[in-house]
C-alpha cells in the first residue's frame, strides 16, 4: 500500500551544517596558520583539517577540533601550535616534479658557469626534501659527465617536522616511485629492509637545509642566481604575498632568475618581477634593481 509520501533522492538531502563551535575552532586554527605562515584555509582546503589533524588528535586523546584549541589556547604545551601548523602546511612535493623545469634550471645555471663564479640555488617552500635533492643529482651527475661545479643549493621551509624528515634522507617506496627514475634511485639511495630508502651522504652534503617563513624572516645570505618558489604562494593572502616577493627579490643577484609553480604568476601581483625575455618560465627582477628586504 502507498504511503503517501514522495521519496526524496539522497543527492537534494543538505548535509548537516557543522556546530558552531567547529566553526570557531576553524577560524582559530586558520589564524593560527596565518600568524605562522601566511597562508590561507580557504574553502577547499578547509576539508581537510579534521583529517590531517586526526593523527595529532588521537595522539593526545582529543575527540574534536574544539578540544584541540582549547588545549593550544591553555598554553599547557607550547609546542603544540606549531605541530598543528606543521600538518595543515601543504607538504604535497616530489622528486623531479615537472620535469621541463629541470631544463631551465640547468641552462640557466650553465649561463652563470661562464662567468667562472659558482652557481647559488635556493630551494624554498622545500617541504620533505625532495626538489632540492632532484637538483642535487641533476648536477651530480652533470659533474660526473663534463667537470662542472656542482652548485651551492639551499633549501627552506616553515615546518621542522619536514625539515627533519629532509636532513635524514629518508623516503618510502611510494615516495621514490613519484618521479624518481630507477637509475637515479640506484645510484644516489641505499635500500633498507623495511623499504626506506636512504638518501647516500655524499648527494645529501650539498644541500644546506634551513627553517625559515618566508613572510617573516630574512632570507639566507648572499646573492642567489636561482630562486624555485613553486607552488609555495598559492594559498597567500595578499599582503603576506607581496612580503614573499620582497624577501625572494632581496635574496637574488641582480641577474637571479626566479621559478614560479605552473599555475602562479607575476602578473598582478607584484611589480618587482616580470617574464624573462628568454622565456623558459623564468622571471627577473624588474631593471635588475637591488631590492631592500622588507621590515
């Protein structure tokens, strides 16, 4: 017998909306994360903050994203803000990522080797590692071939949790099958049983691994020629942005080139930069000026 009733397909059914007090909890944690790093929690990423703070959560015996700020905020343990910030920063990377890129690095370094100076690199939003040692066995094995100068690479980050993970050359076996070439895996890793892989020694001391915002503090010293900051100013806000730009200007020779990620540009966003005339996705400062680091 008919009930009456129509039956509502389960697409037009509204999820519930979230209590209000995750809703708190989400902008706290968004300002948190703001503070630390200058970037953003926007929509789609908002998603996610359950499920990378779920670890850190069950860690400390905490059902909700409200007891974790209550906890942040009693100050009963001073690091765990900065835990939380390490998970929601954005750590998505691996080894030779958009491997056109590794082309302009080379030719635009092998421009700087005829000046007979050696070649500065800064890696920066260098998350776990993984571009700066690319480019590590890019000119390894470079050197190997034809006697070139292996270039002074540094690389940043905000979070310490990945910089640590950097420093120890330490990947999983998903992790060097992203973009990895087996030759590469065999002549720079060592396997271990527990299939990690080990970055060897003499690739990892090539790159000097350093914790930095890039909004707030000052950059490494001397004059880089080469700046990759890909995919690092997406979720920026505007004026934490145009702080970035500053900091990476005031960090290049006035002949540096810079490397954006495939979907970020300088158009619209800052005025100390433009598209190298030479293309190959490489931006130089405007008239090679040199740029005063930002207060």
């Amino acid at each position: 017998m008919a009930s009456g009733l129509r039956s509502v397909p389960p697409k037009a059914i509204a999820p519930p909306a979230p209590p209000m007090a995750s809703i708190q909890a989400l902008n706290v944690l968004a300002a948190l994360l703001e503070a630390r790093t200058g970037q953003q929690i926007v929509r789609h990423r908002s998603t996610r903050v359950d499920t990378v703070l779920l670890p850190l959560m069950r860690e400390r015996r905490l059902d909700t994203l409200d007891q974790l700020v209550i906890a942040i905020l009693d100050g009963s343990d001073p690091s765990l803000a900065g835990r939380v910030v390490d998970a929601l920063v954005n750590c998505e990377t691996s080894f030779f990522r958009d491997p056109h890129v590794f082309d302009t690095i080379i030719e635009t370094i092998a421009t700087v080797e005829k000046t007979g100076r050696r070649a500065r690199i800064w890696s920066v939003g260098c998350s776990t590692g993984q571009e700066p040692l690319s480019i590590a066995m890019a000119f390894a094995e470079r050197h190997e071939r034809i006697g070139t100068p292996i270039p002074e690479i540094v690389a940043t980050d905000v979070s310490e949790a990945a910089l640590a993970r950097a420093r120890a050359g330490s990947y999983t076996q998903f992790e060097v099958q992203r973009g990895l070439p087996i030759r590469h895996l065999v002549r720079w890793f060592e396997g271990r049983a527990d299939n990690e892989w080990i970055v060897r020694p003499e690739l990892l001391r090539h790159i000097a691994f350093r914790q930095m915002n890039l909004v707030s503090d000052p950059p490494p010293g001397g004059g880089f020629d080469l700046v990759l900051c890909r995919n690092v100013m997406l979720y920026f806000a505007a004026e934490p942005k145009q702080r970035a730009f500053q900091t990476l200007a005031a960090a290049m020779r006035p002949t540096g080139g810079l490397i954006l990620g495939a979907g970020e540009t300088v158009i619209g966003q800052t005025d100390l930069f433009r598209l190298n005339p030479g293309g190959r996705g490489l931006y130089e400062k405007i008239d090679g000026e040199t740029v005063p680091r930002p207060a």
